[in-house]
C-alpha cells in the first residue's frame, strides 16, 4: 500500500468520498459508511469511521505493521479527512445532534487501540506539578463520562482533564447553549454550557474505577471556599492532579471569583490546606491585570504551583440562551500567547503553566511551549480538527529533538 497515495485531491475527496458518507450518514446516523480499501486516503476513512460495519476484516485488514510505523503523509491524510468529514458534514449537522453524534462515538468507537494516534517516546516526558506526564500535551475539560474519558487517555495526550464537577447535580443551561462560530482564524465555538455534570456522589462513583494510562486531572468549581473544600477532599483521590475552576464566562458560579481577589485568597489557601495533590489553579483571560497583580501572587503564597492560562474568553452572543458565552477556538490564540509571555516575565520558573486556548496546529502548540509553556491544553481544536492532532504535535515536537 503506497503512502503516497493518499495525497489524493480535496476536490475528488470531497465530490466523491464524502457525498458518499453523506448518503450513509443519513441513513444510518453515522459518519460515514465506506466500504474502499485501495488507497491510504480510503484506509484513513475506515479508521476514522463510525459504522461498525466498516471494520476491517482480516483479508482486507490494514497490516500491524503499517499501524505502527505511520508517517507524517499518513497523519497529514487523516487530518485533511477529518476536515473535510467536519467542514461538509458535522458542522452542517444541528449543534445537539453534532455533539451527541460525536459523544456516542467516543464511547464506542475503540480509536484509543489505534496506534496511528499515539507516540510514545520518552523525549517528550514533562513534568507538571511533580506529576510525569509522557508528553505535554493535555485535553481540556469538557468530558465527565467515564467512558469518553478512557479513550481519550488512549488519543495521543499527556493527560486528560475531566469536566468541572459541583458539589450537587447541574443540568446547565437551556439550549441553545452552543454555538459554532466562523471566523478568518478558522472554526471556533461559544458555549454557555452552565456547568452541566452529575454532581459530586455520581461522578466519584463513575471515576474511582477509571484506570489512568496518562495522569488524570480532577476539576471542581464551586460557589464557596466551603464546596471547593468538599469537592477538593472528595475527588482527589482519584486524579493525579486537582483544578480548581475559578474562571468559567458562562455562569456565575465562579466566574465572580475573579472580581474578588480577596475572598479568592482565603479560598486558595482553604484548598491548598485540604489535599497533598498537586493544585492547578484555572485563570481567565478576561482579566489579565487582576490575574498578574492579585491572584498569582496569592496562589504562590499558598503553595499553589500550577496555572492554567486560560479558559475561554466571554462574549455576547445572541443566539445563545443566556445571550453570552466562552469562545474558544483560533480567535483567542493570540491572547493565550501574549498572556503566557506576561506571566513567564512576571513569574519566571516559579510557575508550571498550562497554556490553553486557541490551539487547533502543530504551528500554535509549538509556539507556546516555546515561549515557556509546561504544557499545552486544548479542546475545541479535538473537535474542529480531530483526535489526529494530538499525533501531529508530537510528530512536530520530536521532529525538533
């Protein structure tokens, strides 16, 4: 099977490849239900696909061995698949129906078997907190089942962080409560998702049994130094490191603690006093000063080592049900990387820092760690680019080694 073969035109895969997924899409549900097998291109189509029925039976398999030595052509191919499955059929796809496609397909679907999204190479170890993380990649949170969590350990990251956990149920906001949003940068989102989780009895029922491939990270959010306390105290046991949510733009639960930096200091200290786990303190890019003069000193002075730099940036958006949101996506780069650069000056090798916010290339993530980052988030990029790009940072990074 040639690798070369794969560099097949957009125009033909998009004319042919994908009116044929599109017609099965409509009738089964799935992505795609392609049956090809003669090029690299269509092989990527059958790992990325989500019909059972294109699983690959053992005379038309895909040899061990090309699985495990996948080149940069080969990565490149499913990334150029996967945007053209995204741009002419998930983002066509109503937002509730997107979302809930691509859940059910992280569930099932046992990508995480699949070497093709995996490097696993020592040079690329970091450390966070005192954590070892195989590679300094990490996944936002966004995901609380326990299922979805466990393929993505098995996607190419360094760590995974689950969804910010209150201390009771939250069914969030009302839909409309994610929007996609188009911009010269490339595909983003806004959420007011509100914080929608099972609540802390369920969720540690759910999570105590998850095995951890990669360090897991833990997040609660919480309306007092009390629930922080709670959340802290019940949960952190089982992650590998805890991140306390101080900065979400789409409820009031927490998005105030920013304007507080005085009871957020009490605060800190309260978690830091309730666990030995490493802490990670979630910052918001919305606002750079108070983050600089106020709350980073005080998470230092209670022993707190850790910042994820950022969250998603609030603004108004009407077709949302609360008329505001979090953007995340390539509009907000620029900032993420202008906000680590202040903080590595300010602070310099006193701080880990998690530079999350914007990044959907290899090009974005390569710049952050550049510029001082400890390691790098990202979510929306796992969405509009696909679980490749993992892979293709790594490729990126090692190739600099």
């Amino acid at each position: 099977m040639s690798l070369a073969k794969a560099n097949v035109s957009s125009a033909k895969l998009k004319a042919g490849t994908l009116a044929a997924a599109g017609r099965a899409a409509g009738r089964t549900g799935a992505w795609a239900h392609a049956a090809v097998t003669r090029t690299s291109a269509t092989t990527a189509i059958r790992l990325m696909t989500f019909h059972p029925n294109c699983r690959p039976r053992p005379r038309q398999g895909i040899r061990r061995v090309v699985l495990s030595s996948v080149g940069p052509r080969m990565t490149r191919a499913l990334a150029t698949l996967y945007r053209l499955v995204y741009a002419g059929i998930l983002s066509r796809l109503p937002e509730p129906t997107a979302v809930a496609l691509g859940q059910q397909a992280l569930r099932v679907l046992p990508l995480d078997r699949l070497p093709v999204f995996r490097v696993d190479d020592e040079r690329l170890a970091v450390t966070l907190g005192g954590v070892r993380l195989p590679n300094p990649l990490i996944l936002a949170a966004m995901y609380y089942d326990t299922r979805i969590l466990r393929r993505a350990m098995g996607l190419g990251f360094g760590a995974v962080t689950a969804k910010s956990i209150t201390t009771a149920p939250r069914p969030g906001h009302p839909q409309p409560n994610l929007v996609r949003r188009s911009s010269a940068a490339g595909p983003g989102l806004v959420n007011c998702n509100g914080f929608a989780n099972p609540g802390l009895v369920r969720f540690r029922e759910a999570v105590r049994d998850l095995p951890h491939r990669v360090p897991l990270i833990v997040s609660v959010a919480g309306e007092s130094a009390e629930d922080y306390v709670t959340l802290v105290r019940g949960l952190a046991a089982y992650g590998d490191l805890v991140e306390f949510n101080v900065s979400s733009p789409n409820t009031k639960l927490v998005y105030g603690w920013s304007t507080r930096p005085r009871e957020l200091r009490a605060m800190l200290e309260a978690v830091r006093a309730a666990t030995d786990k490493p802490l990670i303190l979630k910052l918001s890019p919305d606002f750079a000063e108070t983050n600089e003069r106020d709350i980073i000193p005080a998470a230092l002075e209670a022993g707190i080592r850790v910042v994820n730099y950022g969250n998603a940036r609030r603004i108004e958006e009407p077709r949302l049900s609360q008329g505001a949101g979090g953007l995340s996506g390539p509009e907000i780069f620029p900032a993420t990387l202008e906000h680590l650069r202040a903080t590595r000056k300010r602070f310099g090798d006193s701080l880990d820092i998690i530079a999350t916010g914007g990044v959907d290339t290899p090009e974005k993530a390569l710049a952050l760690l550049d510029e001082g980052a400890t390691a790098v988030g990202y979510f929306t990029g796992f969405i509009t680019r696909g679980p490749i790009l993992a892979r293709r940072i790594l490729d990126a990074l090692l190739a600099r080694v």
